[in-house]
C-alpha cells in the first residue's frame, strides 16, 4: 500500500512539475544565471561545485536552462522520494514538500539539489552505507558552502551532548572528510575561472548582507543596494578588519529570527519575474499555504517525538542552520534544506 501511495506521490508530483515549467519557462537570473554562464564557460566559474558540471552537461547538447532545471530538479525530489521512510505519514509529508518543490521546477537553483543530496547522504549514513553516504554529502558540500559553518556547530553540538544518537565517531569522521572534498571540488573548479573579484564578492556579501551592514526593518538579513556597495568598496580589505558588530544588533537579529518564522513563499518570487499575471498569484498563495503546512508539521512532530533520538538531531539541524543564518544573509529559500531534513529525521518511527 505504502509502495502505491509513493507511486502516485511521484506521478502527481511530476504532473505539478511539468505544468509549472509549461507555464514558467523562466531564464535564470541573479545568483542562478552564474550556475548556468559558468555550466557554458567554466572559466566564468563563481559558485556550486558539483552542480554546475551536471549543468554543463545539458548545456552542452544546447538543452535550454529552463528544461534543464526541471530534469534536474524533479531528479532532486525523485532522490529525495527514493530515502523517505516508507510509512503513511512520511507519504503525505513527501507530497506536500513534492507540492513545495514543484513551484521551482523551471527555475535554475542550487537548494533542491543541494538538499536532496545532502537527505540521501544523511539517510545513507544512518543505514551506515558509508561510500555512497560519503560521496553524496561530499557533492552536497561543494553545491552550498554555506553547510560548512552549519556541519561544524551541529557536530560540535552533537559530539558535547549526552544525547542516546545513532551519532557516533566514525560517521562525524566520515562527514568531517567529505566537507573537506566538498571544499576541494569547489576549489578546484575556481582554479581556472576569471571571475576573481566576483569569487571574493559572493564569499562577502551574506556576511555583508546579514551582519556587517544591514539594519532593522523590511530588509534586515537581505542582500541590498547598501551592501553590495559596502563589499564593493571593502572587498580589497581583509575580512577581520571589516568585521564589526552593528550598535544595533539586538534588533537586527529579532528581526531576522521573526522573519525565519513568517517566512513562506520562495520560488514565486522568481516565477514573477518571468510572469506576473493572475496566474501567478495563485502560486504565489499555494506556494505560501504549503511551507506553512510544512512548518507546522515540523514543529508538530518536534513536541510529538522529542524523546526519540531523530527528532533530537533535526532540533540540532535547525538550531545549526538558524544559528548559522542569524549571522549571515537570510532569503526563504534558506528553509528548504533544514524543512526536508528535519522532515526526513522526524518521518522515522
């Protein structure tokens, strides 16, 4: 029964996914048009390791980004549905994030591959199959860096706690060494790009954006006009010397952590880019009832299971990725690697 239900998961799934792209055939803009400049020339190469050689590989045969983006993200929900738990509640969970992801389908990113990869390898480690565990989270690392600063407090949580986990030396080994990989991928694909200055801007700008110059208020925690002036006219400086705590910090983190609550819609921003119309208001509010849904299940299933060893680790997931973020640039889009990997921990009986 499990088995049919997931079936129909993926095929409902997949028809939400083609019919986004059909109706969204978005070009890439912002942060995702380097992805796909640098899978056509890899010497404009700035950010998303792995990734990006898999763009490449579509680019090369003249796939359009938006097509790419849907095989490649639908792929990242397959994967994601291929690790779930098998049970009735872990069904209607994986539809609901399948409902979430699909509004990105069209749109050229690094967070659903990125997330995908780093659930199976966590699942994997937990199964202790340790090599293809080892190779995911590696390929995971190298797509967002940001998992680096996060993999480090939650190991750190992890190893100081008395928590009863499946946590144990070798597996923090093994994901200690495949960030490093993740790191050496990413520098290497560096190696022979162009974009220097841009390299340096994009390591800068979420501290920027998230501490360094940003203020309390609408736009607290975004990247704005402000900031990226700021790391224009710094980015010569070492890090440290810049490196100062705003007067007003209290409040800027109140208001990042009160924006991490509230937050919901993330691909439909995008979408609006390419088409605004009536159409898109309506995905703008199912996309919104959705990650609220999701939420709410989470934090359900926190207080449900917070004796089980699972649900101890996703609260460490959360607390790492907001503690993380609290200090660095925030979009929600930020949500979908702790949401889906806190889900995927809770969904285990």
């Amino acid at each position: 029964m499990n088995n049919a239900m997931r079936k129909l998961i993926i095929f409902v799934v997949a028809f939400i996914f083609l019919i986004i792209t059909f109706i969204f055939p978005t070009y890439p803009m912002s942060d995702f048009y380097q992805y796909w400049a640098a899978s056509l020339d890899f010497a404009q190469y700035i950010k998303g390791g792995i990734l990006i050689i898999v763009y490449a590989i579509f680019s090369r045969f003249g796939i359009p980004a938006f097509l790419a983006a849907t095989i490649i993200n639908f792929s990242s929900f397959l994967l994601l549905a291929f690790v779930f738990p098998k049970n009735r509640h872990a069904n209607w969970i994986l539809l609901f994030i399948g409902f979430s992801w699909a509004v990105w389908s069209p749109i050229v990113n690094s967070d659903l591959p990125h997330t995908a990869l780093l659930v199976a390898g966590i699942s994997l480690l937990l199964k202790r199959k340790y090599l293809i565990a080892f190779m995911l989270i590696a390929f995971a690392s190298s797509i967002r860096l940001q998992i680096v600063p996060v993999s480090i407090l939650v190991l750190s949580i992890l190893l100081v706690t008395s928590f009863r986990c499946r946590i144990v030396k070798k597996e923090v080994l093994i994901v200690i060494v495949a960030i490093i990989i993740g790191l050496l991928i990413d520098a290497g694909l560096k190696m022979p790009s162009v974009q220097r200055v841009e390299i340096v801007k994009s390591q800068r700008v979420p501290i920027y954006a998230g501490l360094i110059a940003t203020k309390p208020g609408e736009k607290c925690g975004e990247i704005t006009s402000f900031a990226k002036k700021k790391v224009q006219l710094e980015k010569d400086k070492p890090l440290l010397s810049v490196l100062k705590l705003p007067p007003e910090l209290p409040s800027i983190l109140l208001c990042k952590w009160v924006k991490f609550a509230i937050y919901s819609s993330s691909a439909s921003f995008w979408l609006q880019k390419f088409n605004g119309g009536s159409i898109y208001q309506f995905i703008y509010v199912f996309e919104s009832i959705v990650v609220f849904i999701l939420k709410g299940l989470c934090v359900w299933l926190l207080i449900k299971n917070q004796n089980s060893p699972y649900a101890k680790i996703a609260f460490i997931f959360q607390v790492g990725y907001f503690g993380v973020h609290t200090f660095l640039e925030i979009q929600s889009r930020y949500l979908i690697p702790p949401l889906a990997l806190s889900l995927f921990l809770l969904c285990h009986k």
